[in-house]
C-alpha cells in the first residue's frame, strides 16, 4: 500500500509523517486490497483549541471510504481518523 501525505499551510514534522505512515499502514492488515491511502493534514480556520484536521481517503476496488477528523493535535486528529476507518473496513469486510 502507498501513503501519500500533503499538509496543507504548514510544514509537516518527519516524526508527524512517520506516526501517520505507521497508523495508516496497520489499515492494510483489515483490507490487502488497498491500492493507496491519501491523508491530508490541515489546520483549519478559526480560533478553536481543535483546529488540527486529518482527511483520510483510500483508494478500493470499486468504493473509495473517505473520512474527517479534528482535533486539538495532529497525532489525535490521525489516530480518530484511523480508528474510525478500521471501523469501516470491519463493516465492509465480506464474511
């Protein structure tokens, strides 16, 4: 499977880029057809606490799941976003 991750407005840390690439990898266990998985990390506007954004999308065979999260830090914002995907991997996964 192929990460790619665009920070929008900011500059991402190699340690930030590293903890996604690990969470987002570990999807790949639930479903060996993922072709690729886009994140994108942005910070929204506004002067929310939680204003740290992480946009998942992966790229199926036939359905491309995508998702969004925020957050008061990246690393929570990636991590929400990864669980929830798990979750969705788990409903789709034929029995």
């Amino acid at each position: 499977m192929q990460t790619l991750i665009k920070s929008v407005h900011f500059t991402a840390r190699p340690e930030l880029e590293e903890y996604t690439r690990d969470k987002i990898d570990g999807l790949s266990k639930l479903n060996s057809k993922i072709i690729r998985a886009h994140v994108t990390l942005s910070v929204e506007p506004g002067s929310s606490p939680e204003n740290k954004s992480c946009e998942l999308l992966l790229s199926l065979p036939g359905e491309d799941p995508f998702l969004k999260k925020t957050a008061a830090t990246f690393e929570e914002a990636v991590s929400l976003a990864a669980n929830a995907m798990e979750k969705v991997l788990r409903r789709k996964k034929p029995r």
